[in-house]
C-alpha cells in the first residue's frame, strides 16, 4: 500500500471541483438557454458520429420522505406520494419534447435514477419511468442500468422488482452505521438492514452494488468510523464512495439543524480518511481515483486497469465518453460541445413544460480552450497520464508552449511525489491518485484565474 502520511493530507486539505465536467457547473450562464440547447439536439442528430455514439441519460428524482441534515441535494421533502405522479406526467411531457429534437430510438448504453431518492416512487411509478424510456429510446443489452436506494424504502421484495425493470446496478446511502451519528443527522437505519438488503441484492444477481460512506459528519470520532469500516469490510460491496462532509450552512439550509460543536475537527477528519485508505487496501479495494474504492473483479476496477475509464456527472464509469440527457427538476446535461441544466424548482420547472418547452434555464457552450482543457483534465482523473503526442495531434497544439505555465506549476507537486513529468508528458504517481484532483485544478482556467474555491467541497 502506498503510504499517505497525514502531512500531505493536511497539506491538500483544500476545496476544489470533482470535474465531472469542466468547466464546472457554476460557470454555466443564464444566457444559454432552451434555444441553445435545441440546436445541439438537432445537431447531434444530423451529424452521423452524434448518431453513432450511445446516450446516457440521467433522472433526478427530487422527493424524500424526512430531511438528512447532511444533505447539499436539490430535494423535496414531502410524505405525499401523488406528488410523485404528477411529476411522472411532466418527466414523459419531457421526454417526448426531447425526442420531438434527436429522434426516437436513439441508443442509451447507460441510465442512471437520482436524488432526492428514486425509490420514493412507487413499483407501478418506477414501471411507468422505464417504460416511458423505452418507449423513446433503445437501452441496448449490457448497458449500465443503476438506481440510487435509500434502505429505509426497499425490501427484498422491492429489490427484484428493480431488477425485472432492467436495473443491473445498485447504490446504497449509508453514510455511517454508528447510531448516535445517525441520530445527528436524522437518517435511522441499522445495519442490520443493510446487511440483509446487500444478501439480497446478491442474490438476485444485481452486477454491482455501491455503498456511500461520509467521514466529518457530527458526532464522529476516528475510533467510532474504525467500527463502521470493519462492518463495510464485512459488508463486502463491489464498491465504496467515499465523501468528505462539507459543512456548509450558509447554503443549505438543512444543515442549519446540525451542531456545530458535534463537527469533528480538521485533525479527526483527516485521521479518519487515513484510517479509511488503510482499512480499504487491507479489505482487498483497488482505489479507483478521489472517492471511489473497488473490488479487483469489479468492471470498474477492471475499466481502471485496462485505461478504459471515463468520467461524467454521474461520476466514474466504464461506459465511453458520450452525450447525456439530464432529465427532471435541476438535471444537468452535455450535448456535443454544451452543458445545460434543467430548472431548479418545481414550480419553474412545470410552467416552462405547460408552454411546451424544454426547461433549459442556462447552461455552456463550450469554447476551444474550454474542450482542449477538459481532454487533458479527464486524461488526468481518469487514465491519470497525459501524452503530449496524442493531445497535440487530436488539438493540433504544441502541448509543452500552451501549457507552459501549467507545467511550471507542477513542479511543486512533482516535488511532492504526486506527478512525474518528462519530455513525453505528466504520469500521475500511485501516492498522486489520492490527491489527482489537486493535480486536475492546475489545468482549471477559471479557477487558477479568481481562485474562488469555498463554493467546493473538499478534494480529500
């Protein structure tokens, strides 16, 4: 294992992006719009390697039936469940008004169901979704088909209908199995629940299973995480997340309820992470990249080995780089050389599909800085290692003079152990990936620019 010492953890203790785009979302403007939007449909569908390449296709299911206090989601907490038919009526009003643009049946190789938690919908409401997707689009065999699950929604029963409607993979909300750290931020759910859900899942033969895991939430200690991470490393998931808590309650009002003085402090959060590498190498995990941890046979790590690893706002995967429709309330999508996002509200949201629009409220178009910038900073989170070569035959650039600055700025880092420059480009160090997106935000323009970074969670 490669030894990360707390100095260095402390050192990169910082906020960045998690670049599952770049430019990141808080760049997108309001000047790009549903018209914008429109024509990188119509576009992608006359171009015939548009046509060519797969879909993903993203759903933001905002509802929850109580409050995480943790959460920095776009959620509506409510326990009436006919809100969540309306809203099913508005998602395939939506659905037909993409399609009315890129044509029905394009290939999807990949969908994903997030919140809020998808599975607030009902079996009948989650059918009717599916159905909605299929009726439009082409999920091809093989694809990436995953839910978002909170334990406290699901039984085994509810779990094989997930998998008769396609779903192949699962994501479980965990955050902590301490209960005293679950009464802090208001979400009960024991672990023996979630260990009979994931025996389950298994035996169903869903192809991977993910757990979430938060370290700096309240109540915390290093010695009550070693407990939770023993009972993951039982638990044995295909995959784990990771996250870093970012307190921020000044833009997010649930975590107003959380107090304050219950916060670990910076020197226990690092501890924690530490303690949680260690505890996840010893368990047999190949550490993906940032916040992700595989088993050796899972396709991520598999993807990760053989350099076919991709990114996107859904975070790590192994299907190729393609276009994504964000579909619902707030969903963020990427369409040839753009980023648009849905509106944020429900109110909005509804009115801008009553006019028979699509309900683009702003979004990117994508300059050429901007696209060469994201090639090299996608090589870096996902194959960690740029090759000047290919970058400037793709670009057509003299990759050492564009980023003549850029590379000054590595020096520090290759100092430090995490990258290893030459002639031939930059290699992320196996002690680099933990800190790859300290290594990812020297290529940010917009950030090296006004270094406005407390808008981020912590890279570590």
């Amino acid at each position: 294992m490669t030894i990360v010492t707390p100095e260095l953890l402390t050192r990169y203790d910082i906020s960045g992006p998690r670049y599952t785009s770049y430019p990141t979302a808080d760049r997108f403007v309001d000047a790009f719009g549903e018209q914008d939007y429109v024509l990188a449909l119509q576009q992608r569908r006359q171009s015939p390697v548009g046509k060519a390449m797969p879909l993903s296709i993203y759903v933001h299911i905002p509802f929850c039936e109580s409050l995480c206090y943790y959460c920095a989601c776009n959620k509506i907490i409510t326990k009436h469940h006919d809100r969540a038919d309306v809203y099913l009526r508005y998602l395939s009003r939506e659905i037909d008004l993409h399609t009315a643009h890129c044509g029905v049946g394009q290939t999807v190789s990949q969908v994903h169901l997030g919140g809020g938690t998808p599975t607030f919908l009902s079996d009948e409401g989650l059918r009717d979704l599916m159905g909605m997707l299929r009726s439009q689009f082409t999920l091809v065999p093989g694809g990436e088909y995953s839910i978002e699950v909170d334990p406290r929604t699901v039984d085994a029963d509810r779990l094989a209908v997930l998998a008769e409607l396609g779903f192949n993979r699962l994501s479980f909300g965990v955050q902590d199995f301490d209960p005293e750290v679950q009464k802090a931020v208001h979400r009960i759910q024991p672990a023996e629940q979630v260990f009979a859900l994931v025996e389950s899942a298994r035996k169903i033969g869903f192809d991977s299973i993910n757990v979430d895991l938060i370290y700096g939430l309240p109540r915390q200690t290093p010695e009550s995480f070693d407990r939770t991470l023993a009972q993951v490393a039982q638990l044995r998931p295909d995959r784990i997340a990771l996250y870093a808590y970012a307190h921020l309650p000044e833009r997010f009002k649930a975590q107003r309820r959380i107090v304050w003085a219950d916060l670990p402090m910076a020197s226990a959060k690092v501890s924690m992470l530490a303690r949680s590498l260690e505890a996840f190498s010893s368990a047999g995990y190949v550490y993906v990249g940032m916040d992700h941890f595989a088993l050796p046979d899972d396709a991520l790590a598999v993807a990760k080995r053989q350099g076919r690893l991709h990114r996107n706002f859904q975070g790590y995967s192994t299907q190729p780089d393609c276009d994504l429709i964000g579909l619902g309330v707030s969903a963020i999508g990427r369409v040839g050389p753009t980023y648009s996002q849905n509106a944020k509200t429900l109110e909005e949201y509804y009115d801008l599909i009553n006019q028979g629009r699509l309900p683009v409220v702003r979004g990117l178009a994508l300059t050429r800085d901007d696209l060469v910038r994201r090639a090299v900073i996608m090589a870096i989170m996902c194959q960690g290692e740029l090759v000047f070569e290919s970058l400037e035959q793709a670009w057509l650039i003299d990759a050492r003079s564009y980023f003549a600055a850029e590379l000054e700025m590595l020096r520090e880092l290759e100092q430090q152990g995490l990258v290893s420059l030459s002639d031939e480009g930059l290699e992320v160090t196996a002690m680099g990936w933990y800190f790859v997106r300290a290594i990812a935000m020297v290529f940010d323009k917009y950030l090296q620019a006004d270094k406005s970074r407390a808008r981020f969670s912590r890279i570590i």
